[in-house]
C-alpha cells in the first residue's frame, strides 16, 4: 500500500458481520416478535447456534468483546443456568426438533466453565436438538484459564475446532494489553488439544495493538506458523476508547500510527501466504486443505457475527447476554446488561431487546456486501437481477467509488467490481458506498485497516 494512501483512507466504517449492521438494530424487534418468527421458521432449515459466555477472570485492556470480570464460580453457574434455560425456551418456541450443523461457544471466555458445565451444556444442545454427526462444535479457548482436564472433557464433548487467543507474543505488547501469556502456556494447551483428539485449531492474533512493530509482529507470525494450525485470525486492534472504558488504559501514544499499521497488515499478509496459507477475505488465512480455504475457492464462504465462516445455516440463533440471531425475517439481540438478561429468563420470557426486520432490499443489499466481503469481487448486475430487480439496480450508486478507483483501490469493469491487492483492506470502504442506512457522522466506528 502505497504511503500517502495509508493515512488518506483512515476511515471508519462498518464491520459489515451483518446487514443492516447492528447500531441499526432498535426495540421495534422485541421477546414476542421473536417468538413469532421462531414458530414460522421453516422445520426442515438447519439450524447454528452461538452461545455468549459472557464472563472472563481478568480484563484484557485491548478487548472489544462483551464481557464482565469475576474472580468466583458463583455468577458464572448462575448464568449457565440461565443459558440453558433460555436453550430450552427457544427450542419449544421452534416448530419441530430441528437439526444443528453448527455450535460456537464464543465470549468472554468459553473456558471460564467448569468441564462439568461445559460437557452439560453440550449435552442439553443434544437433547434439545438434533446435531448433525459431521457438525462443527467451535470453542474460542483462554489458554490461561484452560487446564488439562477442560480441554480432555472438550475433546470427549466433540469439539471439533479450538480458537486458541493468543494476539502476540510479544512480552511488552503483553502487558500493555495486560495480558500475560507466556508462549509456554500457549504451546502446552496445543500438546492438550492434540493428545485427546480435537482435530482442528485455530490462532488468533491482533495487529495495531501498543509498542507493536513490523518486526515483533513478523516474529509473532512465524511463531504461530510453527505450530500449524489449519486457520490463523490477523484481528485489526480496533481502538475505540469512547464505546470501551477500560481501553482508556492503552495510552494513544502507545499505538501504531496509520502507516505502520498497514506496513504490518501488509507485511503479515505476506508472510503468512509465504509459510503456505491462503489469505481468506480481510483477515483470515487458511492451509489450503482448510474447509475455509475450499469454500473460498467454491465461492461458499460466508460472513456472519463472528467474521468469515464456512456455516450456511440460514438461521442462527443466538443465546446468552448480548447473543446476537439472524433468521429469515431479521435479526434479533439479547439484552446486554447480564443482571437484565437473567432476570428475563428466570421471569420465562425471552430476553430479546433489540432487532431489525428486512426489507427485500435489505435481503439484496446484505447479499451483496456479504460477497463483496468474501470474494472481494462482485457482479452487481448479476445479484440485483437475482433478487428479481432490474440490472442497472446500483448504477446510481456507482459514481460514489471514483475515488477508490482513481486510487486503484478498486477496479470497474462495466457493474463487475474487483478489490485490487492494495484495495483489500479497504474492502469495507467499498462495501459501505451501498450501505443505505449508513449517514457519514452518525456512528462512529473503528479504522478500516
Ligand atoms: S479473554 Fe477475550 S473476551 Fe476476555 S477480556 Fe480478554 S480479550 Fe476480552
């Protein structure tokens, strides 16, 4: 990326993990519109469920997540409860047992459970529905709070893939994150998930973060490599102080500037696709046998909240404080504040506060971004006549790209749009010219790169 654009596109636009994204969510989506929408899914769809856990032992100071610090098992057993609860208020207000291909357990932390609870849960997923043999059950894992019997009971659970956060190795990065993982740590829970069997592992990793440099990154990367996972995660550190308190604790001075966070997405970048992966989208890089990899090959990777995946399930159903769900007819959201969300269950309603409904040209629109997002191409004409409208359905909105593509950020070729090499981390940019419902000025979001 060329220098002077670095700090030209420091825009901050949308994730686009869902569209309408979720600001655009409001109470008009409420507990009896969901129930509504439960009962008229069609029986037969399969079915992904994410399950929030939103409890971690200690706050990393970089975290975006929804999450609340405890020391004591107590609060986390009584949420569970609630959780299993809420699963079980869910799959009666369905209108058959249905089938689950996909199960994500993503916070917080997953592994703050108990193996007890953890292998409960799963257990109650399987007496409520029917989960597929072959379907994928992801866990995002602490490496600090995950011990050898948590990752042996996820294993005879059937976990099939572990997210192992790790962000960097970097001992100085560390404790300006306030996250001390010493790389011993990191190794000896991979040993765990291969001794007892869990086939997949996944690392997560974050650039932007404080006193990062090219060269500490490069060095965090090919440590990572080293352990082979099938996919590695490279995270854009998304500083947003006004929304996220405790990121206050990260002094602005201590951050990468523009330039030197695109030097080290651009160079990571290209380390890891020297090392053999496959860059997947914006920020997922994948060993070419990875399901991510062929489904971008086959043109099936999908985007939903939490980033490129390779589930196609048309209903996701979400659970938990702030557990976000996208059916046919919208999306629906949990009640955030925990205290709130578990007083709803206990009370036996559902705790969905917030959603949104689509319109036909929401349902063109999300299409749209989402392959955009994926492939980083996109044949307008084709989507739009695929939603039955007529073939010159965006032409408006064109003119809106000169720049990008003044910049060679983007390349048109009559409705056909290509990302260019520089033009892949501003993906988003692009994707937000068809954003209707974004106004320049009414949010504000984290940095494109
Ligand atoms: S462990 Fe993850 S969710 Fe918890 S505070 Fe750290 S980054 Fe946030």
């Amino acid at each position: 990326m060329r220098p002077d654009l670095a700090s030209k596109y420091d825009l901050r636009v949308p994730r686009y993990t869902s569209y309408p994204t979720a600001p655009h969510f409001g109470p008009q989506v409420g507990a009896e519109r969901y129930r509504d929408w439960l009962d008229g899914i069609d029986p037969f769809l399969p079915l992904s469920l994410y399950l929030h856990i939103a409890y971690c032992a200690e706050m990393c100071w970089f975290c975006g997540c929804h999450t609340k610090i405890t020391r004591q098992y107590a609060p986390v057993a009584d949420y569970m409860d609630c959780v299993w609860r809420e699963m079980a208020m869910v799959a009666d207000a369905l209108p058959a047992r249905m089938g689950v291909r996909h199960i994500h357990f993503g916070g917080g932390s997953p592994t703050i459970l108990s193996p007890e609870d953890f292998v409960r849960t799963i257990d109650l997923i399987r007496d409520l529905y029917d989960v597929a043999p072959a379907a994928e059950i992801a866990v995002e894992l602490d490496p600090r709070t995950a011990d050898e019997r948590y990752v042996e009971a996820m294993a005879r659970a059937g976990v099939t893939r572990a997210s192992i956060g790790v962000q960097d190795f970097d001992e100085k990065v560390q404790k300006a994150i306030n996250r001390i993982q010493p790389y011993e740590v990191t190794e000896r829970v991979i040993d765990w998930l291969r001794h007892f069997g869990v086939p997949e592992i996944n690392i997560d990793l974050v650039y932007g973060l404080p006193f990062q440099t090219v060269d500490s990154l490069l060095d965090t990367v090919d440590r990572a490599v080293a352990f082979r996972p099938s996919r590695i995660a490279l995270f854009g550190y998304a500083h947003v102080p006004w929304m996220k308190k405790h990121q206050r604790l990260i002094p602005d001075e201590t951050l990468p500037d523009v330039p030197t966070r695109w030097a080290q997405y651009d160079r990571a970048t290209a380390r890891l696709e020297d090392h053999g992966y496959v860059q997947v989208g914006l920020d997922h890089f994948a060993l070419p046998d990875d399901a991510m990899a062929r489904a971008l090959a086959e043109n099936r990777l999908h985007r939903n909240f939490q980033g490129y995946t390779t589930d196609e399930a048309p209903v996701l159903l979400g659970f938990g404080a702030s557990g976000i769900g996208s059916l046919p007819q919208g999306y629906v959201a949990n009640e955030g504040a925990i205290h709130a969300y578990k007083d709803m269950i206990r009370a036996g309603h559902l705790a969905t506060t917030r959603g949104v409904g689509l319109t036909d040209e929401d349902r063109l629109r999300r299409s749209l971004i989402e392959r955009l997002m994926c492939d980083l191409s996109v044949d307008l004409e084709a989507v739009a006549t695929s939603f039955g409208q007529s073939p010159d359905h965006f032409d408006a909105e064109l003119p809106a790209l000169a720049g990008l593509e003044a910049d060679g950020m983007v390349i048109r070729e009559g409705r056909r749009l290509r990302i260019t090499t520089d033009g892949k981390p501003l993906v988003r940019a692009v994707a937000a010219v068809f954003d209707q419902y974004l106004r320049t000025g009414e949010q504000r979001h984290s940095k494109a790169v």
